[in-house]
C-alpha cells in the first residue's frame, strides 16, 4: 500500500473538508440548488468525484489561472484535462472565435480555416489527409469503422488500462489469466468487448504479434505513451516494433495522440519520427471549443475513399452534422498556428522540467515510496517506487483515498489537479511562481504523511 497509516490519512482528510467548507459558501449553495435539477448535482456523472463534498464553481478565468465565485484564486494545473492546455481563453484563439461567431456558426459548408488546420496538421504529423470531428471520441469511433471496413476484419487490438473517450471497445481489460473481459464498471455496454476487442499490456510485443496473429485484427489502436492511468513510457524499441508488426499483418496502426500532443507541435509521432497510419486529435486543438481530427496517411485515404459510395456517405456511420462547422473550424486554425507553437512547447516543457525535478526532489526527501514520470508539458507522480511498464502496474499503484487527500490539500492552497490523476500539464500562461505554489503544497502534504 503507498501509505500504510490508514488512520492518520482519515484524520488528515477530515481537516482539510472542514477547511474546504468553510472556504466555499458560494460554490456550497451553488451546489445545493444543482441538486434539484441534476443528477448528483452535476451536468456529467463524474464531476461529482471532485473532493470536498461539492465541486468548486468558477467565476472566471485566464491562462494559467482561474477564480472562484468566493473569490479565490487557484492555478491551474488541470486545464480541462487538456481541453485548456493552451492556458484559458488566450488571446489570439478568442479573436478568431468572436470573429465567426459574429460571421455565422455552422454551414454545412467548408471554410477556408478548415485547410488551414488540416495543412498545419498535415505539416506537423506527416500524415497526408485530415477529417474534423467534435471530439476525440468521435475521431476515435470514425477511424476505428475506416479500419474495419477497409480491412474486412471485425477486431480491434487495445492496450490493458487504455482510455480513448467513450468507445465502446476500448473497455475492455485483461483478466488474471490474460483473457479480454469487460471492464470493472462498463456502464450497460452494447456487446461483450471480448466480441469486438483483444486487449495487450503496454510494452508486450510478443503478446501483441499473437492478437495480430489471429488474421481478425482490423486496427490497433493506442496512445504512444498511456497517460490516463498515470504515464507510462514506451520501452526503447516498443512503439517501432509495434510498426513492424503491424505492417507485417497489414493491421492499421492508429495513434490517438489526444494527451500527448504534450511532447509537440506534432506529439510523440514527430518527436520520435513514428508512421502510424493514423493518427487522432482532440480538445486541446480548439482551445476548449469542440473539436476533434484524425489524419490518414495517402494510402489509407486512397483505401478508404475507394470504398466509399458518395450516394449513402452522410449515412454510413461517419459523420455528424456539426462536425467541421466554422466555428470549431476557425478555434482550430488559430490555436494551431497562433498559440500551439514550436516556442509555446519548448517553454511549457521547460517549465514540467522544474515541476517534475521539484516533485522528485520532495519524493526522495520524505523517502516517499512514489515516483514522477514526464511527458512533455505533462508530468503525473505514481503511488509506486519505480516507473510502471504497463497499465496494471500503473492501476495496482491507485490509491483513491491518498489522492483525494492530495488534490484537497492542493485545493486548499489554491492549486487545481487533474481529477483522478496526480497530473499536472503546463500551459503557455504558466510561470515559475506557479510552479513554486505547488511546490510548497506538495511539500506541505508529503510532510503532513512521511514527516
Ligand atoms: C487518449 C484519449 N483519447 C480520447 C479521449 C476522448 O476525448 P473526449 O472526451 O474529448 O472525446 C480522451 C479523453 O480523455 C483521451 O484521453
């Protein structure tokens, strides 16, 4: 267990709601009148896991910072889960918004924005063709149907603790004796998974070469580094025997590169000159207005537009009307070139450097038996010594009750964290003195548990 004093912790936690609710009058009665017409008192299920008893409410907000409706300001280290990992409403993304706003939001007609960001994309990623979504799931399940239907196979391989968004046969686990089963908590899934999936540990050539094996496998779809079970980094080798075999088995690789665009303009797939056949986009590229993209290279494109009747297009499965609208359109195109920059990443890494030598530094100090692992502008600190080679290392290492302590303690102090993670991504906004606002949480915390 990653911290054995189970009484302490209580104890601990107990204080920190108290403060927590004597802090929130605002965000308190707030919450009690969300309670009549919401579902837990909050427009999606899972904002009610926030610690404290009720979710802070939020005035306003800026780059790296926002306040609450009690007045007090946090940084945030969050970021909408890197919906806002450009910093809050930065300035030259909002231009561009309020002007389409103004200009018309939807068409069902192309603008010119839309090559813009599919060219930038195309430039930054080396894949050839792009199509717009509203979301990262939608590009995930769009993508997903191309491979199957190019392929003439019904399967798809994921890696063991993924998350790719709200696709149905991404939730999916490996059982202890390696079989794919559904996983913990699918809420009323539409077929078994173990139907439509095979699951694979991170960093598992072997056993991926054996689901490819099989002849069924239309697509692999993964995150090149997992990040929504903690990070876990590819082993020298991983990722490009991943690509070998792929190729061999004429299975389509995708890379869902929705969280790690942290390393770069073109995410893990330039930074480390990888050929995916596909890779897919989200959130962070409209600046929090809804958009998604996933790219093909030429030659899925060629498959895949070679198979496709013009007559039945707008109801085969892939699609939405909103999608590619001008508004998402022009929050892209203006992220992507004006805010998402070679030099914005380059400072915003710098920036995780020191977050993530400050957290190991505390780690080592307290001989906390944790450790931090970098992305990037993301890093995440893990509840185990050692870094984790896959997902069940990394989910044998959770400790739901130690990481609501923390995120209280860092709430109280006016730092916001990734919920259900122990992540923090940096933004363009972000600063040095930011940076040492959670140190001095992080330090305060690990002292209260190890001191
Ligand atoms: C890797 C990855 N892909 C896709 C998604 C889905 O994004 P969205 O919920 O915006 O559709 C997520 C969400 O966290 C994600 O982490």
């Amino acid at each position: 267990m990653a911290y054995a004093d189970r009484t302490k912790l209580a104890k601990l936690f107990a204080t920190e709601v108290d403060r927590f609710v004597a802090a929130h009058p605002g965000s308190h009665s707030r919450h009690e009148k969300a309670l009549g017409p919401m579902m837990g008192g909050v427009p999606m299920s899972w904002m009610a896991k926030w610690p404290g008893g009720f979710p802070v409410y939020v005035e306003h907000a800026k780059g790296s910072r926002f306040t609450d409706v009690d007045g007090i300001e946090y940084v945030d280290f969050c970021l909408g889960d890197t919906g806002a990992m450009v910093g809050h409403s930065p300035d030259a993304s909002i231009q561009a918004i309020a002007k389409q706003l103004a200009q018309g939001i939807t068409f069902m007609l192309p603008t010119e924005a839309a090559t813009i960001a599919a060219q930038t994309l195309a430039d930054r990623f080396g894949v050839a063709k792009w199509q717009f979504t509203l979301t990262a799931t939608d590009a995930n399940r769009h993508i997903l149907r191309y491979a199957r239907h190019v392929t003439g196979r019904s399967k798809i391989v994921v890696h063991d603790y993924c998350y790719h968004g709200t696709v149905d046969e991404t939730f999916a686990n490996l059982d202890d004796h390696g079989n794919t089963v559904s996983r913990e908590n699918n809420i009323g899934p539409q077929v078994d998974p173990a139907e439509t999936t095979i699951v694979v540990p991170f960093n598992d050539l072997d056993a991926a070469e054996k689901a490819f094996a099989t002849g069924d496998v239309a697509a692999m779809l993964i995150e090149p580094a997992m990040t929504n079970i903690g990070i876990v980094l590819p082993q020298a080798g991983y990722l490009e025997g991943l690509r070998e075999l792929t190729r061999k088995y004429g299975v389509i690789l995708i890379h869902d590169e929705t969280h790690t665009l942290s390393e770069g303009v073109g995410g893990m797939t330039a930074r480390r000159n990888l050929h995916p056949d596909a890779v897919v986009l989200g959130k962070t590229i409209g600046a929090g207005i809804p958009a998604g993209a996933f790219g093909m290279s030429e030659e899925l494109t060629k498959r895949v537009s070679d198979s496709l009747h013009l007559e039945h297009i707008d109801v085969g499965g892939v699609g939405g009307t909103l999608a590619g609208n001008a508004l998402s359109m022009a929050a892209v195109a203006a992220t992507l070139t004006k805010v998402l920059t070679p030099e914005a990443f380059e400072q915003m890494e710098a920036l995780c450097d020191v977050w993530t030598t400050d957290v190991q530094n505390i780690i080592d100090r307290y001989s906390a038996p944790w450790q931090v692992s970098q992305l990037g502008c993301r890093a995440e600190y893990s509840f185990r010594e050692s870094a984790p080679i896959n997902g069940r290392e990394a989910a044998d290492a959770d400790d739901f009750e130690l990481q609501q302590y923390l995120h209280l303690h860092a709430l109280n102090r006016g730092i916001l964290m990734t919920p259900f993670h122990n992540m923090a991504l940096m933004s363009p906004s972000h600063t040095h003195e930011d940076v040492a606002r959670h140190t001095a949480h992080f330090e305060e915390a690990v002292a209260s548990l190890f001191g």
